[in-house]
C-alpha cells in the first residue's frame, strides 16, 4: 500500500472519531478530565481501564503461552512422522545384514555402515529402541503379541521371539514390538 495513501486513510478515519464526546474527553488535558468529571466517575473510568488493560495482558500471555506449546506440539509431531517413515529403511538393512553370507566382504561392509547411520539419525532425532529380548516380560504398553507359543524354557507371559523392533518417540510409541508370547 502506497505511504501516502496510508495517510490519507488513516486521517479520514480520525476525523469520522472526532465528533464522539469520549474522544474529545480523553484527548483533553488531566486537569480538564477531573473538573469536567466528578472524582467518582474518573476513578470509576480509571478502575476500568485498568482492568481491561491487566485482562488483555493475561489475554495475551496465555495466547503466547499456548502459541509456543502448540509450536512444540508440531514440532514433535513432524520428528516422529520423519521417524515412523525411516524405520522401515532400518528395518529392510537390518534383513540384509541378517541374510548376508560373508560378513568380511566389503559390500556387507558398506551396507553394516549405512545400517549404522540410519540408527544413528534415528538416535539423533529422539527415537530410542524398545528392548524386547526373549526372556523378558510381555509388557502390551510397548509390545504387540502376534502369536503364542507353548515352550517349557519361557515362563508365563515372557517373550519367546522377538520378530520386529519397536522405537519410542519422548513418551510416545512410534511403533510397537512385534513379538511372541510363550506360554
């Protein structure tokens, strides 16, 4: 928008306000407003002021308070998303590394560094593996029982295989171990 044209808007606007008596009031000099009001109705209009003033500021602190948690919010979400779009990358090196036949061969080399540097971007980004080991106690927080198994060696309700990993986020699950259940 044109300077100039700014100006002109914003003069015609206040010439409209200037006929209203409560501009003409409050623009007159302190002394005027106290003789031209009686002491009550100037400390009535002071209380009021006053009030409106303090509640737009808890107004405001609240909005920014709410503006930087949702920012937060957004952020974490877009983290865990970014997560939950990688594990299966994790999880395709981690059949590779397992299928390998010759682990000195360089080409399993190469894929064991990538591997790495996946978990180690996951890692960087907040994301923590579940542990879930065989012999640990079923937890249905962060495991996801698939099958049950009857075997003498598990207890009851312990992990007898574990066949994906899960990841956490914060105090979020990404993606819950996949896992069987014995006994």
């Amino acid at each position: 928008m044109d300077n100039d044209k700014f100006k002109e808007e914003t003069l015609a606007g206040e010439e409209e306000l200037e006929g209203t008596d409560e501009i003409e009031i409050l623009d007159a000099p302190p002394e005027v407003l106290t003789d031209e009001m009686h002491g009550d109705s100037a400390t009535s209009m002071l209380t009021e002021m006053t009030d409106r003033y303090q509640r737009s500021l808890a107004e405001f602190d609240n909005f920014r308070k709410r503006t930087a948690k949702e920012m937060i919010a957004r952020h974490d979400d877009g983290v865990r998303t970014a997560c939950e779009m990688l594990l299966p990358l994790v999880d395709n090196f981690a059949r590779a590394l397992a299928a390998a036949d010759n682990t000195s061969d360089s080409f399993y080399q190469g894929v064991a560094m990538i591997a790495r540097q996946f978990d180690g971007v996951l890692d960087a980004l907040g994301a923590a593996e579940i542990e879930a080991a065989p012999g640990d106690k079923f937890d249905p927080v962060y495991h996801n029982a698939v099958a049950h198994v009857e075997d003498e060696n598990f207890g009851p309700n312990e992990i007898a295989d574990v066949l994906q990993k899960g990841y956490t986020h914060g105090d979020k699950v990404l993606r819950y171990s996949m896992v069987r259940v014995a006994n």
